[in-house]
C-alpha cells in the first residue's frame, strides 16, 4: 500500500508578482526549489493565507537568488503581491519507506529568503 504523505512546503513566502498573461503556473527561485528538494514541472497545492484560496498548479524556475514567488496565468486572479502563500508537495510513500521520511520545511523571511533548512 502507498501512503500520500507531505514531501515538502515553503512556508509563509510572500508573492513578489502576478502575471495574468502566461499559460499558467508559480514560478519559485531555484534555491527554494533545490532547498525543498522540488522540481520543476511538480504539481504543488498553493494556499493563500491572506484570503484562503487553495489552488494546483505547477512549478517553473525562476532565477537563482531573485527571490520571486509569481504565480501566472488564471492562479494570479487568486492571489495579491505580498500575500503570504504556503507551496505544499505531496509524494506516495511505502510502508519501508514511511519509517525513515521527514518532509522538508523550508521557512523564508519577508523577502522570500531562506530562514533554516
């Protein structure tokens, strides 16, 4: 049996841009992306906690050290720059596998700069 389990979040990033005219997807700066141990093209669960919005998109890389947090195309109608945002994977996990998993947490500061690992 596979268990869906959390397999990684940043949390509290804020947005630094919305952009309507784009097929769609948040863009993450590359370090987030390798600090949480993403990947491009991952589905994520964003959770807006300035309104409550909850949406699927996937990620595209943004430039290394920008610090952007954009989301594009129809998920930037659901969210506001500098809404605090929380990026949530999920992966399947086996029962051997369950016994060693912790999830990476990525906190960041306001500027989207990584707090701890």
């Amino acid at each position: 049996m596979l268990n869906q389990m959390l397999k990684a979040k940043i949390h509290r990033a804020s947005v630094t841009m919305c952009n309507l005219n784009y097929e769609g997807s948040i863009s993450i700066d590359e370090n987030l992306i390798i600090a949480a141990g993403l990947n491009e093209y991952e589905k994520v669960l964003v959770v807006d906690l300035n309104n409550g919005a909850r949406f699927e998109t996937y990620i595209i890389k943004a430039e290394k050290g920008s610090c952007e947090i954009g989301l594009n195309g129809a998920a930037a109608r659901l969210v506001e720059i500098d809404d605090k945002i929380i990026i949530i994977a999920f992966a399947l996990y086996n029962e051997e596998e369950l016994k060693s998993h912790k999830p990476k947490i990525i906190f960041v500061d306001e500027k989207n700069n990584i707090i701890n690992k």
